[in-house]
C-alpha cells in the first residue's frame, strides 16, 4: 500500500476515534466543568519515582526487543553485534514517533546495513517479531474482554455478550497469527519454491531479483526453526510485554493517592491503548492519546483532568522518550536527519 493510502487510511481511522471522543465530550458532564488548572497541577504533582520507574522499564524493552531480534538473526549471523541491533532499534523506534507508522522499515533496513546482510532476511525477522507482539497483544485484549464483566466494568448484559463475543473473536484471531507462524516454520521453503516456479514467466533479470529477495525473506524465518529460539522469543514477547504494563502501572501510580488497577482493568487499558497507537499521524501521534482518554473515562470512570494527564504520559512514554537517546546514538553513528528520512522514504 503506497504511503498516501496509508496516510488517508491512518487519518479515517483517527477521525473514527476523535467522533467517538467529542460525543463523550458533548453527553459527559464531566467534560463541561474541565478544570485546565486541575490538569496542569494533576501533571505537575506526578511522583517523581514512579515516573523513574516508568522510564526506566520503557526503556528495558528495547534492550529485551535487540535481545530478540539477535535469538532471531542468530541462524544466519551468529556474531551479530547486540549494540549495533540497540542503536537500530531505538532508532527505528524514534523513527515511528516522528514519521508515524511508515517509519516501521527504518530498523531492518539500518540492522541490514549494519550487520551486512540482506534487507529482505531482516523484514522477515520483522515479520516474526510483529506476529508474536500481536499474539501478546491479542491475548491480553481476549483476556481481559473475557473477564471484562468480572472487572465490575460491564453495564447491561448487551454490552457482557458483546465484549463475550469480541473475547471470542480475538482469541480466534490469536490462533490464526500462531497458525501462520507455525505454517512460516515448517513449509516456507516449499511456498517459496511453489511461488517461484509460477513466477517463470518474468523477464529473467526480473526473476532473479524476486528470487533473491525471496530466498533472503525465508532465510530470516529460518530462525524459527531451531525450539531454543523459539523458547527464547516467546519469554522475551512476555517480559517486553510485561515491562509495558509495568510502565503503564507506574503512570497510574504517580498519581495522587495512586490508581490501583486491578490485571483486568490493566489488560483493557493496555489493549485499547495498543489498539490506537496502530493509527499514528507522523509527527503528531493522535490514536493513543483519544483510545486512552476513552478508556479512562468512558470504562474506567477517571476525572477527565486526570484522564488527560494519564494520556499525554502513556503517549510520552510511548513514542517521545525514545526519541533523545534515539538522537544521540544518531549523532555518534553518523545518522542525520537527512539520512533518517531517505532511509524511512526507501524503505
């Protein structure tokens, strides 16, 4: 999908969501009586110690994430460098907070140069590594809309069946991502050979560009085959996970009196949060902030003051603060502005 589509399709998505905000807004009294003195004082007043903690666990899952993703490069570059898989995540990562969603290909491309291998083995050990982050993700998001109606937050037993049924439908959709990953691991070879002799009649230098490409992807799936990296890449998903929530725990708990959620409660937030940081303006951000703000007060019943605070943090802690170490490891390795935005425009 080209990137103006994909722009278009972000923006759609994001008006979706704001629609559904400024409704809250227009029928929640809470809104109306919005005290912007409240909300400063409520994100100047956040313990200091908690925030330390939230930062320092963000930050933990790019170390775990380059963990990873060296479990996974391991088959084809044993010796792969786990500073220089550091300096291309969380530079990649900070290419997603100031291009959005297109700024996905900054980090193979970057750990393909660095470690010199092919682009295409590194897209697919992308691939792997966002198939098991959505199977993470997607069983939280059925767990905790499974027991949604056990967190005390359902209202009418329409509203228990829904989330029952959206429960049902993501645990679906969770096995059809480990289906596919389990088809990737054990017949890749075969599909990339099936595809290749129906790809014949291109032009012979045509072909053959597709064939390495092809031939470099199933070389990055080949990862998965050996169980210990397969081991490895299920324990490193839970604890980036787990890390996560670690830090949106934290947020919750710099506050005043702190918010104690329960898993459930945690599980929705963390979910719908996730949900909207799929829509991302370059440069802007957008669905995180509006998923959050719905959540906390529409389900969760937060004051609106502190329900923007929450929201401007967990969008902070998820796109912003990656970008000044992101800066600096640039700096140090020859990375300008320039260089970042051709890298995110030829990938």
């Amino acid at each position: 999908m080209s990137r103006p589509k994909r722009l278009v399709l972000a923006g759609l998505a994001f008006l979706i969501l704001a629609a559904l905000l400024v409704r809250s807004i227009l029928t929640d009294p809470r809104w109306r009586a919005f005290d912007s003195q409240a909300f400063l004082n409520d994100l100047l007043s956040v313990d200091k110690s908690w925030m330390g903690w939230a930062l320092l666990s963000i930050y933990l899952t790019y170390v775990v994430r380059s963990l990873r993703w060296k479990a996974l490069v391991r088959q084809m570059r044993p010796e792969a460098s786990l500073w220089n898989l550091i300096v291309a995540t969380v530079v990649g990562f900070a290419a997603i907070g100031l291009f959005g969603r297109a700024g996905e290909m900054v980090r193979p491309v970057l750990i393909a140069r660095k470690e010199k291998v092919s682009i295409s083995s590194q897209v697919a050990i992308w691939f792997i590594e966002r198939a098991f982050d959505t199977i993470t993700v997607l069983i939280c998001v059925a767990f905790a809309l499974r027991s949604f109606e056990a967190a005390g937050l359902s209202s009418s037993p329409a509203l228990t069946r829904a989330l029952h049924t959206s429960g049902s439908l993501v645990g679906y959709s969770t096995l059809g991502v480990a289906a596919l990953l389990v088809a990737l691991r054990n017949t890749s070879d075969k599909a990339a050979e099936w595809l290749l002799r129906r790809l014949r009649f291109l032009p012979q230098r045509q072909f053959e560009k597709v064939e390495h490409s092809l031939r470099a992807f199933v070389e990055g799936l080949r990862g998965l085959r050996r169980l210990d990296t397969l081991l490895g890449c299920i324990f490193y998903s839970v604890l980036e996970w787990g890390l996560i929530a670690f830090c949106y725990n934290s947020v919750f708990n710099a506050f005043s009196g702190g918010m104690r959620l329960g898993v459930s409660e945690l599980l929705i937030f963390m979910g719908c949060v996730m949900g909207g940081s799929m829509i991302q303006i370059p440069g802007l951000g957008g669905g995180t902030q509006v998923a959050s703000l719905l959540v906390l007060t529409d389900v969760l019943g937060v004051q609106p003051e502190v329900a923007a605070s929450i929201s401007l943090l967990i969008w902070v802690f998820t796109f912003l603060v990656v970008i000044p170490p992101a800066l600096v490891l640039a700096f140090f390795e020859g990375l300008s502005w320039g260089k970042l935005k051709r890298l995110e425009s030829e990938s």
